[in-house]
C-alpha cells in the first residue's frame, strides 16, 4: 500500500495517540523544555516525562536550587530537603525524549497500528449465504503482549 493512504495514516495516527495515552507522556525529543509543577512538601519530584538528557535549570518561586540530584532515565528529582508547598512554584527546564524513536516503541506502535488498520471498524459479526462468521472483542479492539510491556516499560505511572 502506498505511504499516503489515508487509513493507513490514520491507523498509525491513532496507535501513536493511543502509546502517548498509554504513557502519560510523548518520548519524542523535546528541548530545554520548561516544565511547572506542585510542590507537595516531599523529598521526590516526578516530573511528567523520562529519559532526561539535560538540565539546564531548576527554580523554586523563581529562585535558582542547585541541591538535587536526577534520576535522568526515570525523570525524577530528588533533594535532602523537602520540595516547598504551592501551586505552580517549581519549575525545571530540561532536555528529555529520544531524538530517534526505540526500536521496542518503534516496534508496538507499528505492530498496534497494523492491527487497526485491518480490523473493520465497527464490524463484530457478518453473514453471507449460509456462513456467518463473529470476531471476538480482541480481533477489532484488543492489544498484544508485547504493546502491554512495552506501555508498561515507559509508563509515567511505573516510576519508583
């Protein structure tokens, strides 16, 4: 098929919306990214994305804090101190994501996306002459192992 079809564009669409979903986050590259976040009185900050590549700042109510250390692959900060209460008064500007997308993503989205471009949107069960035949729910929604992994793997929500 060619590389402009439309249902196949959509298809692939869909599945990359569907990981991002998945995820809670897009592990494309984004840089010097500038990210506000809550400080809830805790040692630990998540920051809603993985695989930090740089750091080029963090402030707490516009002051610059240098007394943390990353965990860059799971995209927290942590400090001896706590991280002060408020809405909005921490911000991190960083570099995360991967510049070419991991072959084990790469791999589910197009396996994901195969998937939805040959399901028959909609279609559950059809009869012609004396044959009918009916899918089960999984062979027009469902998701494979290897997407389930995966989705787990870069998961936000699978951070220690």
């Amino acid at each position: 098929m060619p590389a402009d079809n439309p249902k196949l564009l959509l298809a692939l669409r869909r599945s990359t919306d569907r990981f991002v979903g998945g995820t809670g986050w897009n592990p494309l590259a984004v840089e010097h990214d500038r990210i506000t976040l809550n400080g809830d009185g805790t040692q630990t900050l998540l920051l809603p994305a993985m695989h930090l590549t740089g750091i080029d700042g963090v402030t707490v109510d516009g002051t610059d804090v240098d007394d943390w250390q990353a965990d860059r692959g799971a995209g927290i900060l942590r400090r001896d101190a706590r991280w002060p209460y408020g809405l909005g008064n921490i911000t991190v500007t960083c570099t995360h994501g991967w510049s070419t997308t991991p072959g084990d993503i790469a791999d589910a989205v197009l396996e994901q996306a195969e998937i939805q471009y040959r399901a028959l949107a909609g279609l559950q069960s059809y009869a012609l002459g004396g044959r009918s035949v009916t899918f089960g729910a999984s062979a027009t929604v469902g998701v494979t192992q290897k997407w389930t992994e995966t989705i787990e793997r870069y998961s936000l929500g699978g951070r220690v």
